[in-house]
C-alpha cells in the first residue's frame, strides 16, 4: 500500500527533485540534462524565486509542483503561477497530482491569494482531465501570447 505525502520542498530535497525536473523536461521534448536542472533549482532556491513542493510516495520522490509569485495590479492582490507540475510514472494514478494541486492551493490560500494561474500543452489530455476534476476553469476570455528574446 502507498502513502502519498505532499509537504513544502527544502534546499535538502535537491537531489530527490533533480530527476523530477529532468524527467518533466524530456516529457515536453528537451534533451535530458540533471546538471542544468540542478543549477536551475539550485538558482531558485538561492534566490527565493519559487515555491516548490515535493511528493513522496513513501521514502521515493514521485512528483513536484513549483509555484512563481506574480501580482495582479487589476486586482491588486497576490496571484501565483503554477509553472510545473510533474508526476514520474511509478508516481501516477496514485492521487499525487491532486495532492501536489491541492498542496498548492492551500498555500495560496493562507497568503491571501486571490488566483492561480497555469497551462498546459493542448496535447495533454490526462493533465486537463486532472485541472478540470479538481475544479480549475480553461479560460475562454484571454489569449496567450508569448515573444521570444
């Protein structure tokens, strides 16, 4: 029997998260590279830039979720971005990915935020299924736009 818990990531959890990180990459198509997933996790944590948390299924690391702070000047309140979101496959089916969104939301909600923000390929159906199931809405007002520097 598997016992999933979710808790907020610490800079001690670097190396169960590198490989995370590098696996969520190669689903979108990258090359692996865990030295680049390191210094780019390594760089967050140094900076404070992200909140990330971590999913164990026992003592093994099955998933992360990172949260970016942002802003909302309409509002003038808190939001978050929800950049990533990842469950390795031994991981799946197991309610990781609904602990990790729930895990987030409830962060959010104690710091006064008023939304979280995220997307996902059109492509992954089993992640939409998963937003949609735990009661996040697709937005049907705004288009995203991206410019490349």
């Amino acid at each position: 029997m598997s016992t999933i818990t979710v808790r907020q990531a610490l800079l001690s959890d670097l190396d169960a998260l590198v490989p995370l990180v590098d696996g969520y990459r190669q689903f979108y198509g990258r090359e692996g590279d865990a030295s680049a997933a390191r210094e780019f996790l390594l760089a967050r944590f140094d900076h404070s830039e992200s909140i990330i948390f971590i999913a164990f299924d026992g003592e093994r690391a099955v998933g992360f979720t990172q949260l970016y702070p942002s802003f909302s000047t309409v509002s003038l309140a808190r939001t978050f971005i929800l950049n990533d979101l990842f469950v390795d496959q031994p991981g799946r089916r197991k309610g990781v990915g609904g602990k990790l969104l729930s895990a987030a939301i409830n962060y959010a909600k104690d710091l006064g935020a008023i939304r979280l923000t995220l997307s996902t390929a059109t492509t992954n159906e089993a992640a939409q299924a998963l937003y949609q199931a735990a009661g996040w809405v697709r937005d049907d007002k705004f288009f995203v736009y991206h410019f490349a520097v």
